[in-house]
C-alpha cells in the first residue's frame, strides 16, 4: 500500500509543468534580431515621451500667454504700450505675430515726412504689413509643428516594426519545428511568446504617439485661426488709423 502511494506522488512529480517563465526571461533568451527590434522601440518609445511632455508644456504655455496677450491687446489704447508688453510673451505666436506687424508699421511711419504719400503708397504700406504678418503666422506654425513629424512617424511606423519582430519570432518557431522534427509546446511556445511580446511593444509604442500627434495638430490648428483672425483684427485697426 504504501509502496503503490510513493510510486503514484513520484510520477505526478515527474509528470508536474516546468515552471513558467517571465516575460523578461523570455526577452533575455530571445534572438538577436527579435532584440534589436525591442531595443529599436523601447528607444522609439522613449524619445516620443520626452516629445509628447515637451510640446504638451510648450502648447499650454503659448495658449496661456496668448490669452493674457489678446486681454491686453483689446484693453490697451496704445500699440507701443502693446509692443511692450508683448516682450514679455516669448511663447506667444499671437503676440509674435503682433510684434512683426508693428515693427513694420514703425519703419513705413518713420519714412521722410517730406514724401508725398499717395494712394498707391499707402496701399503699399498696408501690404507690407499684411506680409508682415503673414511670415510671423508661417513662422510661428512651422515653430509650434516642430517635433510632430516625429510623433506621426512613430504612431504610423512603430506596428510595422514590431510586426517585423513578430514574422521572425514565426519564422524561427518553424525552423525549430523542422530541426525538432515535432511541432510540441516545447519547440514553438519560446519563439511564439517572444513574437506576441514584440507586437504588444509595438503597439504601446505607436498608439501614444499616435493620438498625441492628432491632439497637438488639432490644437495648433485652432492657434493658427486664432493668428489669422488676430491679423485680420490689426489689419482693420491699423487701416482706419493709419492709411486713411
């Protein structure tokens, strides 16, 4: 009896799972194509971190402060009183904006008074301005969009390349499949886990991305109405002040 009960608590031992390995052993044991690839997104995924939490930080401030700015611009009865308080609104691309066209207004007022000023003149002036203008918008867009480019990279790319992880890791659980002669769990569950693991990689790496992009670009659109609007505002100012 008792013999019968040692044999039957040996064999269930013998007969027990291997224990299950982590995701970060099966990493360490992975090929090194597989690992390169991890180690491509792991960087890719980093680097958009750092770009998502920049222009998140510099977004809100340029909302803040071309808030303040347009609060002081309508309550101000005084461009150079405006002009001054615009250089505190570094981060402003209304203000920006702003800056440009007064400081071409100052050069077309500080011409030779002793210049007749005709209507074909004063047409000219008004469109300097509004080319003034019109460079301090492009300018301030291509500065708010920078880095983004990088973010639409990543969110469009970062699946593919773990899609690339995940056909070598297929791959590979074949050829095992072929050497071994046997397609058991043994031989196929390592390449299989690592390919999975690549996958869900690549998709935590692009999907941030991916929707951070879309975000800022929906907000920097929503700036760049507010610039145009902005302009189109000073220009009419400026018109039924200066170019009568």
């Amino acid at each position: 009896m008792f013999d019968s009960v040692w044999v039957q608590l040996v064999t269930a031992q013998a007969a027990a799972p291997e224990e299950t390995r982590g995701i970060l052993e099966i990493l360490m044991d992975a090929s090194g194509v597989v690992m390169g690839v991890m180690i491509l997104l792991l960087i890719m995924s980093l680097i958009s971190w750092y770009v998502i939490g920049f222009k998140l930080i510099y977004i809100r401030r340029a909302n803040r402060e071309s808030a303040l700015f347009l609060d002081t611009f309508w309550q101000s009865k005084r461009l150079d009183a405006i002009f001054q308080s615009a250089e505190q609104y570094t981060r402003s691309p209304v203000a920006q904006v702003f800056k440009a066209g007064y400081i071409e207004l100052t050069k077309l007022k500080n011409q030779e008074s002793g210049e007749t000023e005709t209507m074909q003149t004063q047409l000219g002036g008004i469109e300097n301005v509004e080319r003034a203008l019109r460079r301090a918008a492009s300018a301030e867009t291509t500065e708010l969009e920078s880095l983004l480019p990088f973010l639409a990279t990543v969110g469009s790319n970062a699946v593919f390349i773990g899609l690339f992880g995940t056909v070598w890791g297929i791959m590979v659980a074949f050829v095992n499949i072929q050497a071994a002669g046997a397609a058991g769990l043994d031989v196929v569950a390592g390449p299989i886990a690592e390919a999975l693991i690549v996958t869900a990689v690549g998709l935590v790496t692009a999907i941030p991305a991916g929707v951070a992009y879309n975000a800022f670009l929906s907000r920097i659109r929503v700036m760049g109405t507010e610039m145009d609007n902005f302009s189109a505002d000073f220009l009419n100012i400026i018109k039924r002040h200066f170019f009568k």
